[in-house]
C-alpha cells in the first residue's frame, strides 16, 4: 500500500476497492448470515488466507448452530477466522430456502 504525506503530515493512502459477497458462516456455536467484502479482482478464498486474524461481516445476522433460529443482528461483527468450521456464498448455496 503507497502512503503519502501532505506539508502538514497528513496521510494520504490508496483506497481499495471492495464488492460485498453475501455467504452463511458455519461457527462451533452459531451461524453467520451476513457479508463479507472482497477485493474486486480477488477471491473469498483470497480474504481468508489473508494475515489478519479477524474477518469483517458487516449486515450480520446470527443464527442458532442449526441455523433455525435468529439470535441477533448487527451492522458489523468481527470473526476470529480460526473459528471458522465453513463458509458458503449464498450465490453456491443449491437450497433456496437459504437464500433470501
């Protein structure tokens, strides 16, 4: 990433954009709804592998283990990837139900 400084030492960097993926994230104790933002030239596979231990899911909707019940909702919730058993992009997901 290039950073750059104005004369009064402002910080300038590049802005990277990002498409939303919607997917349904299997953890040990709930399911995740929500979506999760990729580079537009990169992968979802891309934005796990990355370094950071946390992944962003910004509209989230968290469900039982079973994925039967709404437990709650939040505009941003962070997840440890290393908690992480699958994720599914809703657009390969075969049952409609799923998909909303």
């Amino acid at each position: 990433m290039v950073t750059q400084f104005d004369e009064k030492g402002k910080i300038f960097t590049t802005i990277v954009s990002k498409s939303p993926v919607k997917v349904l994230i299997q953890l040990p104790t709930n399911q995740v709804q929500g979506e999760i933002h990729v580079r537009r030239d990169g992968r979802l596979k891309d934005e796990l592998d990355s370094a950071n231990k946390y992944i962003a899911v910004t509209n989230a909707t968290i469900l039982s283990q079973d994925g039967s019940k709404v437990i709650t909702q939040c505009k941003f919730l962070s997840v440890n990837n290393n908690q992480i058993i699958w994720i599914i992009p809703e657009t390969e997901m075969l049952d409609e139900e799923i998909q909303k």
